[in-house]
C-alpha cells in the first residue's frame, strides 16, 4: 500500500509538474489538459489548464491538476511533502532548487535525525521537507 500525494493548483498545474520532473528526475510525465476530457463528461473545455498531470520517479509518483473553478481554489494547508534522498549532496541540491524563489523555513543542516534537513515552500506554494535517509546512505 502507498499514499500519494495530490496537489491542487490554480492554473500552473503544468509549469509545476514540469518543474518537479526536473528537481526529481522524473522517468515519467504524463499531462492531461481539461479540453481532452469526453465533451458528455462535462468537464469545462479548459486548455490552459490540466485535470490530471503526474511524474514517475522510480517507485514513486506525485499527482496534481489545477481546479477547473477558480473561485473554488484554496493555497495548499497543513501539511508538506517529505522526499528523502541517499546522499547529502542530492538533499541539499534538491533542497536548494526547491527553495529558490520559494521560503525556506528551517535552513537546510544537519539535525539528531538526519544528516541533512531542511523545510521550505517552493514558488508554487508547495511545502516540502527535504532529508537525507542515513539508514539508505549507510547500507
């Protein structure tokens, strides 16, 4: 069993989702505009926004789309996605990229509980917790 995570954006569902891809190296990205939906869905003809996009990267996939209305849309709250890496060095790359043009709000060290740490908020709102697996590092 595993839970994905699924973001909601208003309107650059794309712009993230490529943006990940590349953070994450994806081996996969898939987009899906509203305007491919069935016209008897009824699903609004949007195509500068997408009813589903995800990346694959390795085992692991992240979802999000934009909201069809955007008087329906609210900020992501209460919670962050945590990606763990092998090494030091991928943690803080990634920690770093994701941070740039975002907030951080623990700077990237080491802690009691990782050799690397850090939270953020990218520029898409997303609030992420980067963190070296030192159980994976050291196997």
């Amino acid at each position: 069993m595993t839970f994905t995570p699924y973001m909601f954006f208003d309107g650059n569902c794309s712009e993230a989702i490529d943006f990940y891809a590349d953070v994450f190296g994806a081996d996969n990205v898939v987009k899906m505009p509203f305007s491919d939906a069935p016209p008897d869905v009824g699903l609004p003809a949007l195509d500068d926004r997408f009813m589903h996009a995800q990346i694959d990267v390795g085992d692991t996939v992240l979802m999000c789309s934009d909201v069809a209305d955007t008087t329906q849309f609210e900020p992501l709250a209460g919670f962050a996605v945590a990606h763990q890496t092998k090494t030091l060095e991928e943690a803080k790359t990634k920690f770093e990229r994701l941070s740039d043009g975002g907030k951080v709000t623990m700077p990237f060290e080491a802690t009691f509980f990782s050799s690397g740490f850090g939270v953020c908020y990218d520029k898409f709102g997303t609030h992420w917790m980067i963190m070296v697996d030192d159980e994976a590092a050291n196997s």
